[in-house]
C-alpha cells in the first residue's frame, strides 16, 4: 500500500508533464517573414512558398523556400532546391543576377535558405521572375515553379556596381544580422562580378578598408575591424556605432594591392 501511495503521485505528475509537451504549439518557420509568392512545381508534386525577411530590393536578399507535398500538403524537408532570377527587359534583351542556392538538401528549420542579389529594380524597363527548381527526394520526381516577383529599390542603396578599365564589372552588396545599434556591429560586405548577362561570380580575391564616419556630426568611431574573406564572396567585419543618427560606410576596395574603387553606403542608426 505504501508504495502504491509513492508510484502513484510519481505516475500522475509524468503524465501532466508529458500532456503539456504534446500541448505546447509548434513554433511557425516563417514567423516574422513576409510571403514574396507561391505556386506549384507540378512535375515535382511540390507546392513552392517563396519568403523573404522583407519585400524584395535592390541589393543582397536573403531568402526561404518553403516546399508542401501538393496533394497531403505535407512539409517536405528532403529536396534539391535551386534558383533561376531572370530579368525580362523590353526589347526582348534579358539578363539574370547572383544567386546563392541552399546549400543543404535537408531543410533547416523546415525551410530551405538561400540568396539572390537584385541589381535592379522592377519597372518600365523590364520585369522579374523567380523559377525554383525543385528536386523532391519523396518521390524522386523535379519539377519548376515559375513564380511572379517584383523589386523595389530600398530608400538608401544597399548595393552598388563599378566597372573598372580592363572592363571588369562588379557588385558590392551589404548585409546586417541584425538591425545596426549603439556599440559594434557584425556586418557583411558582398561582392560578385558579372561576366556575361547570365554569369555573376562570387569574388574572393578583394580586400577592404572600412571608415565609418558621421557626416553631419563630422567624427567616425574606434574598434572598426576591415572586413575579410570568409567564403562565397562573403567579407565579415565589425563597425562601431558611437550614437544614433545618419552613418556613412566608406569603403576603399582593394585588389592585389591595388585600389580599385572608393565607394560608401549610407544607414541610418535608430
């Protein structure tokens, strides 16, 4: 009797704890992101969710792709997913852009991530449009979903082209984690290179100087760290914001010991 009187308060609470577990809500993936399109991949037997953290822009997009089995409206997690950006411009000319496809075939967080790297906006001149190609490991069938986009240019260039003598042409593109603040930030410089309307390339060949300064304020900050080549024309660095307000990244873009170009982005701290 006595250790029906002990097992039995033991049996009760695991049995609310375990109750509260398979009560506890699935956390949403795509909480906090903005839905860009959708549509199916048909000959994959995938429905295809294009998402983005914001509307899309002039300038490096990160972006996630969410897959459901179009008929059970399953998630599938296992597929090969890639991106096809094209540009469409009147006159019959066209032109793609660079394009980071997922790295993994297996999802991360039920999403596939990966980039595009917008170098012009939606407008007169021409119209975009998204294929993602979908590789479904389910049932071993591909398929593309062809997808409607539109590109904004954001208030303040995020990304900037050069061209330079040889005829080289490039875009360099910045990136944030998270909103910039007081004290130092992480941040990403990016950088591709065209090399025909079709091609953009990463580039891991370059090298920076960063000066941060306030223009209005006429001062920059200490503990800057020039960004460096990480993979994939990735460069990470660190800048300091000292207050808030209106902040100018200037960068002086090296290659091989040679200046190449000096250009700057404007941001503002809040």
């Amino acid at each position: 009797m006595r250790l029906l009187k002990i097992y039995f308060p033991l049996l009760l609470i695991s049995v609310v704890l375990f109750s509260c577990s398979d009560n506890e809500p699935e956390i949403n993936p795509t909480a906090g992101l903005t839905k860009i399109s959708e549509g199916y991949a048909l000959g994959a037997g995938a429905k295809v969710e294009l998402w983005a953290k914001q509307e899309l822009f002039t300038g490096y997009n990160q972006l996630f792709v969410a897959l459901y089995d179009s008929v059970n409206k399953s998630r599938i997690t296992e597929a090969h997913v890639t991106f096809n950006p094209e540009m469409n411009m009147t006159g019959g000319m066209a032109h793609a852009c660079p394009i980071e496809n997922p790295e993994d075939e297996h999802a991360v967080n039920k999403l596939f991530p990966g980039a595009v790297v917008f170098i012009m906006p939606t407008s007169d001149m021409g119209s975009w449009k998204m294929d993602v190609n979908v590789h479904n490991h389910s049932n071993g069938k591909s398929g593309i979903a062809e997808l409607d986009i539109t590109v904004v240019d954001p208030q303040l260039p995020k990304m900037k082209s050069f061209q330079i003598e040889s005829g080289e042409k490039f875009f360099v593109s910045y990136i944030f984690p998270a909103e910039p603040k007081v004290g130092v930030n992480a941040f990403t410089v990016v950088v591709h290179k065209k090399e025909s309307m079709m091609n953009f390339p990463a580039v891991e060949n370059f090298s920076f100087e960063l000066t941060p300064e306030m223009p209005s304020m006429d001062h920059g900050s200490p503990n800057n760290v020039n960004p460096t080549h990480v993979k994939l024309g990735h460069y990470e660095g660190k800048v300091n914001f000292t207050m808030t307000g209106e902040w100018r990244l200037n960068l002086d873009i090296n290659r091989n010991d040679e200046l190449l170009k000096e250009m700057y982005f404007d941001l503002v701290v809040e």
